[in-house]
C-alpha cells in the first residue's frame, strides 16, 4: 500500500535544497561566535541565511533572530508582554493571551488595541486567514509564510514568529522577526547570540536549512506553485460536499490558505476518522499537531461557535505542491466509502 501523507500543516517534506545546505554545512566545524577562521565560516553560513530568511519573508531593515522554532519564538516574542489574542491561536501563543478577543462563526477576530494584542495571520486547523491591522504587537505567521505572498514590512506588525519546517526546512529552528528598534526582554541568558535576544550557539545546519528552503519556498510563490495547490483542495471539497450531504466545511466562504480543508461530520469523532484513514494509508489530523493524542473537542471551532459535538468531529487536510490529483481523489474516494459505513452504523 503507497501511503498518502496529507498533514503538510503539522510539518511538510524536507526541500533538496534544503537538504543540500545542511550537509555542505555539517562540514563546517566552527563555532560563529569564535573570531578564527573556522568560526567566521559558521558564521558566514548564519548570516547567509539570515539574508535569504529576511528576502523571502519580505523583511528588509528588520531584525531576524533565530529560535528552535515557533513554541520559543512565541515564548521571546509574547512572554515580556500582557497580550489580548483569540481563543483560535496555536496552543503556543494561547497559553500567553491575559485577555480573550471573541471570534465569528466566520473565524475572524476583532482587534480593538492592535499595540496590545497577538492575532494569527492563518490558523492552522482551518487555514482562515486574517486582515492584521497595524501595529499589532505580534502575529504568529508560521503557516502563512512559504503558502501566501506575504511581506513582514507591509504587516503593520511589531513582532512575528515563522518556523522552517511549515515550509520544507528542518524541524527545531525558526525564528522571531523584529521591526528594526524594537526592544525584546531575553527568555535564555548567556553569551549574547542573536543580537544578545536569544543566547546559546546557533543551530548552524538547522539554520543553513531554512535559508535555502526559505528561498525555496519564494520561487514556487513566484511560480504560482501554489494556485495548483488550491485546485486540488477544492475538487477535494467538490467530491465531499457531493458525496457527504451532512459533512460541514469549515470556513469556506472566508479566505484561507490554499492547501487547508477542515470539515466536520457530527457525531464521528475525528480521532476516529484519523485512526481509520491511517489504517488506510492517509495521514491527516484532527486539529494541531501539537495536541495530538488530547481526544477532546476542537478550541478553534469551539470559539468559533461550533457546538462540542462538532467540534470532536472535525477533521483537517492540509496539500503541498507534491500532491497530485490522484492522491486527492484517492483520499476523497476511501474517506466517503467510510463515512457511508458510519452513517449506516448509527441509522
């Protein structure tokens, strides 16, 4: 059985490029705090791709400092500061938020004092997009940058946290991007890496990764790589709305990332339907990848307005441009075939 991995959302494949500079870096051996030779070498690798990081996200004069990813990031990035935000926000920066903002049942969020708050440019779950509106103090951008043509400095936000392996980098380096003067208190104290912002020796190989996939990433922006992507999610959702007549999809008349469908068919609960897709072959989720194996109802639809029972059910696919059409089908065909089982077994 050829499996079909359609969790690109919780992490996506690692790019050749990306590969490529990894292994070119591992034989680089210094340390780019030290001033030899060896050590502005290593340096030279972070600095490059600090460069391509900044390019692709449209953030020149800005500040990029490098993280183990986007829990860290969100940690530098909210942890000096008493924020409103969203009950839809990743559980990384939910567990910062003082004071909730209410949500749509269309997924949007109304922010009253921008220099206060953290709003999500993409949720993750189900792909909506927000309108940000300037001088935010932080936007969790790490699913939109690599999938939407998208600049830090037309935001209009303070700080932003991206994370290399949403866009086929290595997992375990992200990074915090700063609006150039802004002051950030320091969560890991030491030797005055990354600006003194975030202390400790870089991840060389991990950052020389997401440098090239970062770069990466931009060509197949450029490309329209991604308009291909969002054609096969809808024939998927065309093939479930005319297959599956009581199967809800989330957020379709809002704007959404074009590789993410979240669907919700009440009463089956979506770790079931997880379980059996992947004793099928498929791999997709139900919800963040970061509270996988929490049987527990949705916090995104639950804010939204969605009721528990719908909530437990929703399910999430998230594409890439390495999926085809035949996967897509493939996957609309054995979910629909078992989504008929269900019905016949609660009938």
């Amino acid at each position: 059985m050829t499996r079909v991995y359609l969790d690109h959302n919780a992490t996506t494949l690692l790019r050749p490029e990306a590969r490529a500079a990894m292994i070119a870096a591992m034989d680089v051996c210094g340390n780019p705090s030290s001033v030899h030779g060896e050590g502005r070498a290593a340096k030279a690798l972070v600095e490059k791709a600090r460069a391509q990081v900044s390019a692709a996200f449209g953030a020149d004069g800005a500040d990029v400092v490098f993280t183990s990813g986007s829990t860290e990031g969100a940690s530098l990035a909210c942890g000096d500061q008493e924020l409103q935000g969203a009950s839809i926000e990743h559980d990384a920066v939910r567990s910062w938020i003082n004071e909730k903002l209410s949500v749509g049942m269309d997924g949007s969020v109304q922010v009253e004092t921008p220099e206060k708050s953290t709003l999500q440019l993409a949720n993750s779950e189900t792909g909506i997009l927000q309108t940000l509106p300037q001088g935010l103090a932080v936007t969790d951008a790490t699913q939109a940058f690599g999938k939407l043509p998208i600049a830090f400095n037309w935001l209009g936000t303070t700080r932003a946290l991206i994370s290399a392996h949403k866009l086929g980098g290595p997992k375990g380096v992200g990074a915090v991007v700063l609006k150039r003067g802004t002051e950030m208190t320091t969560q890991i104290k030491g030797g005055g890496q990354e600006m003194g912002r975030r202390c400790g020796t870089e991840n060389v190989i991990g950052i020389a990764g997401f440098g090239a996939a970062a770069e990466a990433a931009a060509r197949d922006l450029e490309n329209g790589v991604w308009e291909r992507v969002e054609g096969l999610r809808n024939i998927l959702e065309e093939a479930l709305v005319a297959g599956a007549s009581d199967t809800i999809l989330v957020g379709q008349s809002a704007s959404r990332l074009p590789n993410t469908s979240c669907f919700a068919t009440p009463g089956w609960k979506g770790e079931t339907q997880v379980m059996q897709m992947d004793l099928a072959g498929f791999a997709i989720s139900a919800g963040s990848a970061c509270s996988s194996g929490k049987v527990r109802a949705s916090a995104v639809l639950t804010a939204m307005g969605y009721d528990e029972i719908t909530a437990q059910s929703a399910i999430r696919v998230s594409l890439s441009p390495e999926t085809s059409e035949s996967d897509v089908l493939r996957f609309a065909d054995t979910w629909l075939a078992k989504e008929k089982t269900y019905r016949a077994r609660v009938a």
